[in-house]
C-alpha cells in the first residue's frame, strides 16, 4: 500500500510537471509560428492545462479501469467548486462581483445537464462523445467569436498607437500563460519533447498504483477516482487559485473553475469515449452525479447576483467538500 501510494504521488508529479512544459512548449511554438494569440489562449492552453486528466483517463480506460475515467472528470468538477473556490475564499475572499461569466456559466448547467442526461444511458460511448465533442466546437467557436468582436470594440475605440501596435502584431503575448517571447528555439522543443514522453508515463503511473489501492482496499475504482485521482488533478488549479488569492487578484477564479468543468465534461470524456466505452457506475448515478450538478448550482448567486464570496461561504464549501469526501469513502 505505501508503495501504491509513493507511485500514485510520483505519477502525479511527473503529470503536473509535463502538462506544465507541454503547455509552455506549444504556447510558445505557435506564438512563433504566427498564430494569433488569442487563438492559442482558447485552444492550445485550454487544452494543455486539462492534459493530465485527459492522459489519465484514455490510460484508465485501456487499462480496463474506465471506472477512474468517469470518476476523475465528476470528482474534478466537485473538487474544482467546493475545494478549489472554498479554500481561497477562506484565505482572503474572493471578489467575483467583477467577473462576467453568466454566457459561460449557462453554457456550463446546459453542458451539465445533457451530461447527466448521456449519463443515464448507462454508458459514454463513441455516439455520446461525439455529441461532446460537437457541443465543445461550438462553445469554442463561439468564444472566439465573442473574443474577436471584443477584440475589434476595442481597436476601435483605442488610441493610434495602440491600433498600430495591435497591427504590427504585438498581440498581448504576455496575456498568454506560459508565453516567452525571449525563449530560444531549442528549449521550446526541450518542453514539448518532456511534455509528450511525460505526460503518458506519469498518467500510466498513477493508473496503475490506483487500480491497486482500489483492489488493496476492496473499493470500486470509480471511489478512487472520485476522491485520490479527482484532487490530485485539481491540484494546479486549486494552487493557482490560491496563489491569485494570496496576491488580491481573484476577479478571474470563477471564470477558470466554469471553463475547467466545462472542459472536463466535453473534451475529456468526448475524447476518452472514442478510446473505448466507459460504463456509468449506478452508485455514480444515484449520489455523485447529483452532487456535480448542485455543487454547480451553489454558484448561482455569485454568477448573476454579483455576490462576492466572502470567507464564511468558504468555510461553508469546503466543509460541504469534507462531507462529500466522507459520504463517498463510507
């Protein structure tokens, strides 16, 4: 069981640490190869950031184990509300009254809802992840849409210089995480080749020793994902979150969470059901599914009533998270 553990913790680290230099490789490649920035904020990041959970769950799934696919995606959007908002919120507040996110929110229950839905099918299959996957490109398209009109507002109403600017190609790479206008040809290959070889030897790790627990501790894997897999994955964001809490600068911690459970439900599990088909556990069906979708309701105030989110619903989030952890694991 130790040995189980220490395994599980290495391939989280080896995932965390590859994501992060598979993101800053490919952000900078295609920042050099002149795609607009903007693009590769939607794309290439949204994605990269969600690389690990996405390795975990194709391995899970050819390792016969797809019960930590599904159980990773519902436990992520859990641990991404009630731990990873509750835990900074704790610390110092978090201000988002000033974050607009309703489109995105409501895309997010309709999202949650035809997830649910595909859910009760009893099983994701090829035919559900392509819905997914339709259902993503047009959020997508629709974001860039949005971004490129804004994009144009404000050109329009911007001084001369910064329309030459704009012009020139200057496109706010410094907006863009993981962006390096200065990093050298070779480092940026260095970070993509560690991302590829790492991210699948760290995901192929933390399968397997958590298959084992599971067996050790006679417990269904879909449990472990819900509760091992789900936090640590959530660690970057729950980190990240924290640190922007720490610093004052919280407006955007909303935002992320929607996009992430947003990515979770529509690339993950899109993409994981075309690697094979991934069976809906009834226990999933009856409690934690029904926990996803009321954990993402909470956020109702905040969302379209400007609430900020003051320590006492912190405190009130994460406990309801401690709750959760404990109903699953009795």
């Amino acid at each position: 069981m130790v040995m189980d553990i220490s395994l599980l913790g290495l391939g989280l680290v080896i995932l965390l640490l590859a994501g992060d230099a598979l993101v800053k490789g490919a952000v900078n490649l295609a920042l050099r190869a002149g795609i607009p920035a903007l693009l590769v904020s939607l794309t290439i990041v949204a994605f990269g950031t969600s690389a690990p959970e996405m390795l975990v769950s194709v391995q899970a799934i050819l390792s016969g184990a797809a019960g930590i696919a599904l159980g990773n995606v519902i436990g992520s959007n859990i641990a991404n509300v009630l731990l990873v908002l509750g835990v900074p919120a704790i610390l110092s507040g978090l201000h988002t009254s000033g974050c607009d996110t309703r489109k995105t929110y409501t895309m997010m229950i309709f999202a949650t809802f035809v997830f649910i839905g595909l859910a009760y099918t009893d099983l994701f299959n090829w035919i559900d992840g392509t819905v997914l996957l339709f259902m993503l490109a047009l959020m997508l398209g629709d974001a860039v849409y949005t971004a490129r009109k804004h994009r144009r507002d404000v050109r329009l109403a911007a001084e001369i210089a910064d329309q030459n600017r704009l012009a020139n190609g200057d496109d706010d790479i410094e907006e863009v995480e993981g962006a390096d206008t200065s990093m050298p040809t070779w480092k940026i290959w260095m970070y993509l080749g560690l991302g590829i070889l790492g991210l699948p030897l760290g995901a192929d790790l933390l399968v397997d020793a958590a298959v084992s627990i599971a067996h050790d501790l006679d417990v269904p894997e879909t449990v472990i994902g819900l509760t091992l897999v789900a936090i640590g994955t959530s660690l970057p964001e729950l980190a990240t979150t924290v640190m922007a809490a720490i610093r004052g600068q919280t407006e955007v911690a909303l935002g992320n969470v929607i996009g992430s459970n947003l990515f979770n439900m529509l690339a993950i599990i899109g993409i994981a059901s075309f690697v094979g088909d991934i069976p809906v556990d009834p226990a999933t069906l009856r409690f934690d599914i029904w926990v996803m979708l009321a954990s993402s309701l909470v956020l109702v105030p905040f969302v379209f009533f400007k609430w900020n989110m003051g320590r006492g619903f912190g405190v009130a989030l994460t406990l309801a998270y401690v709750a959760y952890i404990v109903a699953v694991i009795a």
